[in-house]
C-alpha cells in the first residue's frame, strides 16, 4: 500500500484540505491530478464533475493501486459533504 495513502487513514495524520473554488481553478489550468470522487454509487446521482473516477470510499484502500497507477499524479478526493 502507498504510504501517503495509509496515512489518509491515520487519524491522527491532518489531511490537506482546499475549497471548491481551487479545484475548479486546478481544473481549469488542466494540471496533471487524478480527481477521486469517493460518494456511493446512489450519491453519483446528483451529478459528478467530468473526468473523476468514482471510488466509493469503502472501497478505495482495496481498488487504488489498480485505478491510479502512476504514484506521482497528484490525488483529490471529494465526496458529497466536503467533510
């Protein structure tokens, strides 16, 4: 497992954080990023931004290698309550 992703997991490790209106910003400049949208299947009924990979977040530990190979691309994940 990668380890900056182990360490999503760790409570006790702060998880950068950025607003909506600089991802939109990232987006626009189309930086190199591999955008993760981690709501359920039903929540991706209110729609997604184009481009995302939709990884539920119980199942991200066990699909993220094989869906984002390159380990050097930037991560953003998103979910349905910015939390």
């Amino acid at each position: 497992m990668w380890n900056f992703l182990s360490s999503l997991f760790t409570p006790m490790v702060p998880v950068p954080q950025i607003s909506a209106d600089d991802l939109k910003q990232i987006l626009d400049l189309k930086m190199l990023i591999v955008l993760i949208d981690v709501r359920t299947c039903s929540e991706l009924t209110r729609g997604k931004i184009p481009g995302c990979i939709n990884i539920p977040l119980d199942e991200l530990e066990e699909v993220i290698e094989q869906k984002v190979p390159e380990k050097d691309t930037p991560l953003y994940l998103y979910c349905l309550s910015g939390t």
